[in-house]
C-alpha cells in the first residue's frame, strides 16, 4: 500500500488546494467526508490526517463534525482553521466568536523554532487568513509555537502526540511558505518519502474509471482542447473501445482543427470516433447574427442539439465524460449553507440538458490547468494539444465582428494561423496566454502596389495571464510583430491594415466579443 495522507473534508473551498499542496510535495492524498469514520480511515493506513478548513462555526448546531475516534488512531494530524478549532473542541479546547475578524493578510510571528511545521524558515511570515471564530483555550498538552496580531494561538503544537493547528491557511498562494509547511508536516512528521508522481495519478484513476464505469459505454463530448483531450486520452486508457468520442464540427473552428483532432484521436490513439460535420447547420442560423450574446446563444443551443442527435448514434450508454477542472467547479461536500457547494455551470458540453440521463465521468475534476497539462504529457500526448493555448467555446465567432460569413471566416481563419504560426516559429506561442487574430467590422482605405484598396481590418491579440482572471498585453519583440503584419496582408486576400491590441484586462477583456 502507497504512503498517503488523509484529508478530511469540512466543506472549504480550499481542500482540493490541499490536496494540490501535498501532491506537490510527491505525496498521494486522498480526500474523504468529515465524517468517514475512524476504522475505515484505519484500514487505509495513512501516514497522517488534515482536517480542512469550513464555512461553519464549530459551536453552530449544525457544525459538520468528525468520528472522535480520528484522535485516537496513533497518526499525526494536522488541523486548518475550522479544522484547529474541531480538533481544539474534541480535545479540551475552547473556541469563540472573535471579537475582530481576522481576514486577508497578516504576519505570523513564530514563537517557538523548534516546532517541526517551521523548520528552516524565518521567524517571521506571511499568512493568509479567513476566519471569524478564534481558539480561546489551548486543549490540554498543547502550547502555542506562533502568533499573529489578532490570533495569540495561530499555531500550536502537541509535540508528544504530534498534533498540530493553524488558524491560517498555508495551502493559498497568499501564504508564500504554506508549501513548505506542508512539506514539514508530510515529510518531517508524517515520515513520507518523495514517491509519488503523474504517472501514479494515471494507475490510480485508471483504476477508479474502471471501477465506475464496469462494462458499460461512456460518450465524451470532444472539443479538441486541453482539458477533453486529456480527459479521452485518460478514459481510453482504462476502459478502451468502451469510450466513444464525439467531435462536433460547428464551422467556426480554426484552420485544420477538425483533421487534426480525427487523426489523432482516431488515427492514432484508435478510438471509437464520430465526427458530425454541422458546419452548414451553424453557419446557416448564424447568418445576419451580429450581436455578440446572441451568437453565443445559437452556437450553445445548436450544440446541444447536434451532440444529443449524435448520442443516439452511439448505442446504449450509460456514462457521460467530460474533462471539468477543479476550476471549474468548487464542490465539496453536501454542507447545508456550504458556499463551496455552489457549482459553477461550466462543463465541456455546455449545460446539457437534463432529460438526458447520464451519469458523469470527471477523472480530472481534482485537478488544475498545469497538473491536466503534465498528466497530458504523461499519456503521450504531442506538445501541440497538451501546451494548447485557451480557445473559446464559440470559437471564431467571438473573434469576428459583425456579420459571420464564409468569406469573412476564411479572412480570419488564415489571418489566425499566420498568428499562431508565427508565433510557434518565434518560440513565443508557449510563452504567452493566448495569441490570436480579431476581424473588425472596419474597412480602411489603403495602397497596395499602384492600386487603391478598401478592405478589412484585423487586430492582433496576445497577452499574459495565469488563470484569464486578470491579463496584460504582451511587449512582442517589434519584428515579431512586423512579421505578422507583414505576412498577414501579404498572404491574406480582403484584409491592408494590421493593429496590435495594447488593452488589459481590466478594463478590457481578453477576448472581444
């Protein structure tokens, strides 16, 4: 049985964070409800256990509680917030409504060095806090080793049961050492090695696909992007001819998408493969459309048509994948009031409706983008699809002002690849967030060779982001983007002015429509 560390579920929003922080220290975790009880935690024979944070108090009547037997299994644990205060409760402790919230930002004074959680690090850090409640009275056997400004038991410790509490969270970004915390914790006081990698990811949800699915048929709504590619190549390898991919081709796809996603899905992972060319269908209901929202509108309606169609093709199916992140969807357990609970209505597929009866297949819902981007390249996917740039749902529709012609379409789709291309040859396209081209509804005069022009214009956008939250344009390098312009009104018919887009976001957004 592989070393792991148990991490018990209170309804945070942060507990796939956790998770994340222990997977980066290439240690397995497993995340179970709050309330598993003590002897099936037992059999698992984890190193150690975290209690997450939660949204309840744990004086509430209703306060999601553990088995308290969690405290008399001989590991280590490791209490978070809500978590300190449920461990600080069942111990002795005491916990009360602070008389200042403590929110955001704070320093941590560490008081006591010897304590193993802060080993190697300075006395003083900065923590990230969100909390109302405080701990009043240590439990028995404890003793305060750090303190915050509003918190005299930030940290506490007891050393000869190997307990310990946080009243921050050193799982969030804003808690710069919170992973070294945590790889104190797993390492120093769990006793675990360094063992655990992607390709132990891929045997363990292999494991759990099969498991799910038995015999039975699953159908995978396949875009072409980052996050369904990897999904099918993950699902293909538990269960094989049982997945069925279905790839919809809605006319406003970039040039060479469609052949690119059937040779390597069909060609070479051997899948078993529809292809549903709608392209006339999407074009048609989309012709005279120039307003934004309702573009979008027919393009998801119209999806959702086209896939339902293409689902009866596919036979009897049981299983519905797609290749939702964590991201995507902050669900954690079913805590009444839990504001983690909320889902956001985000899927691959977009909003399916609900009379089709699948169960749903997500093997990558406990990950992030570069996490789904390093299990990619495990699988073997080539570098072009795992390193994909974001593309949105709508595709160039949302990336062509005004009326969406096919003539205007073929303007912008070479006008694109050129982008990319030039970008991909400059090693500047995996360097960058997205980077793509933008037909305005514009026409300019212009002078190409002894003759006068009227034709359109495109805009270039490339920024950097990390998460598409908050970007800022990018500095190219002038004969980077002199080439692009260049070769775009060289190579592209209709099209005798280039602008590059110098907007951030905020104010703008990434993309223009």
């Amino acid at each position: 049985m592989q070393e792991q560390i148990v991490i018990l579920d209170f309804g945070s929003q942060y507990t796939q964070v956790i998770a994340r922080r222990i997977r980066e220290c290439k240690v397995y975790s497993t995340i179970l409800p709050y309330d598993t009880p003590a002897e099936e935690i037992a059999a698992m024979a984890p190193m150690g256990i975290i209690l997450s944070g939660g949204p309840k108090s744990v004086y509430s009547r209703k306060a999601p509680l553990p088995d308290e037997e969690v405290f008399n299994l001989g590991v280590p644990v490791l209490g978070i917030c809500f978590g300190l205060q449920v461990m600080a409760k069942f111990l002795g402790g005491k916990v009360e409504r602070g008389l200042k919230r403590e929110y955001g930002k704070g320093t941590l004074t560490v008081k006591d060095g010897r304590c193993a959680l802060f080993g190697k690090l300075p006395k003083s850090l900065q923590v990230w806090n969100s909390h109302g409640d405080k701990l009043t009275k240590l439990p028995q056997g404890f003793k305060t080793v750090a303190v915050t400004e509003n918190s005299p038991y930030a940290a506490v410790e007891n050393r000869k049961r190997k307990f310990f509490g946080l009243q921050f969270h050193p799982e969030v970004v804003h808690t710069p050492k919170g992973k070294t915390i945590l790889g104190n914790f797993v390492h120093k006081i769990c006793g675990c090695g360094r063992k655990w990698t992607m390709r132990s990811y891929i045997d363990q949800a292999v494991e759990d696909i099969r498991a799910q699915v038995g015999k039975e048929h699953v159908i995978l709504g396949l875009s072409g992007g980052v996050d369904s590619s990897v999904a099918a190549a993950l699902i293909h390898k538990a269960i094989g001819k049982q997945l069925t991919c279905i790839f919809v081709n809605n006319g406003v796809l970039r040039a060479n998408e469609a052949e690119a996603v059937k040779t390597l899905f069909k060609n070479n992972f051997k899948c078993n493969f529809l292809y549903e060319d709608t392209a006339k269908l999407f074009l048609k209901k989309l012709k005279g459309v120039t307003d934004p929202e309702t573009k979008r509108k027919i393009i998801g309606n119209t999806f959702i048509d086209v896939f339902q169609k293409a689902t009866r093709k596919v036979g009897k199916a049981k299983f519905l994948a797609q290749g939702t992140l964590y991201p995507d969807v902050i669900e954690s357990v079913p805590i009444a009031g839990n504001p983690a609970a909320l889902i956001k209505s985000h899927h691959n597929v977009g909003g399916l409706p609900k009379d089709m009866k699948f169960k749903l297949v997500e093997p990558l819902r406990c990950l992030f983008k570069d996490e789904v981007r390093a299990l990619g390249t495990a699988l073997g996917l080539p570098k072009e699809v795992v390193w994909r740039q974001p593309f949105p749902g709508p595709g160039l529709a949302v990336r062509l002002l005004g009326d969406l012609t096919e003539s205007r379409l073929d303007i912008l789709r070479n006008a694109d690849r050129i982008v990319v291309e030039s970008m991909k040859d400059s090693d500047w396209y995996y360097k960058v967030w997205q980077s793509f081209a933008v037909l305005l509804p514009v026409k300019s005069v212009g002078v190409m060779g002894d003759e006068r022009t009227y034709e359109y214009t495109i805009a270039v956008r490339i920024v950097e982001s990390k998460d598409g939250m908050t970007a800022d344009w990018v500095k190219l390098p002038p004969a980077l983007l002199e080439t692009i312009s260049s070769r775009i009104i060289n190579e592209v018919d209709g099209v005798n002015r280039v602008v590059y887009d110098i907007t951030s976001k905020p104010p703008g957004t990434i993309e223009w429509e």
